[in-house]
C-alpha cells in the first residue's frame, strides 16, 4: 500500500518539476548585479546643488556587479537601466525557479531513494 502512495506522490513531484521547468525558456535575457540611481554634487560652490535647500545633479544610472571577484560599475542611460532592471528582474525569476525545481527534486530523490533500499532489503 506504501508503495502505491509513494508512486503516486513522485508521479506529482515529477509532474509538478516539469511544469516548473516549462517556464524556464520565456524568461529572456538574464543579468547580475544591481542598478543603482544616483544624485550628485559639483564642486562648483556657487552651483544649485549647494544651495539651501540643494538641487542636485541627476538622476545617473549605474550599473554594478561582480566579474572573476572584481566589483565593476557602469553608468547608464535612462534606457540601458530599464534594459538591465528587466534583466535582472528575469535573473530572479530564474533562480526562484532552480531553487523551486531544487526542492521538488530533493522530495522526489528522497521517495525514489527509500524505493532503492526498500528493494534491497527485499531483494
């Protein structure tokens, strides 16, 4: 009877890791890193940024990330962020969907491994 229940539950998480796994290619173009939106001042003291109340220069985009260990930043149009924002969002998305494929492998790995030692002890 355990078997049969057993069977049953890997059959769902098998089903339930393909459709996890249906989603994956319309994710699009996937990046690291962060992007940032910055207001500065000049070191103009006369400028408006230094005035009371100050009006600072911007917005900028940057970009930051880590390539072989190294911090590397790039600034950006307001239309690169955008690009990147979105990239990022769909890098997100793809690791919530490994990390859900992860945890219904690890429950059907575990059914299918107690199938292997209840055969040995039967066998």
């Amino acid at each position: 009877m355990r078997r049969a229940s057993s069977t049953g539950q890997l059959a769902e998480y098998e089903r339930r890791y393909t459709e996890i796994a249906r989603q994956l290619p319309s994710i699009g173009l996937i990046s690291s890193g962060s992007v940032t939106r910055r207001f500065t001042r000049c070191g103009t003291a006369s400028c408006r940024c230094h005035a009371d109340p100050p009006k600072l220069h911007g917005p900028y985009f940057q970009w930051t990330t880590k390539v072989q260990g190294k911090t590397v930043t790039r600034r950006l149009s307001p239309a690169e962020a955008a690009l990147y924002e979105e990239w990022i969002a769909n890098d997100r998305q793809l690791r919530g969907l490994v990390e859900q494929m992860r945890e219904v492998a690890a429950k059907a790995a575990e059914l299918k491994l107690r199938e292997v030692a209840s055969r040995e002890v039967e066998g």
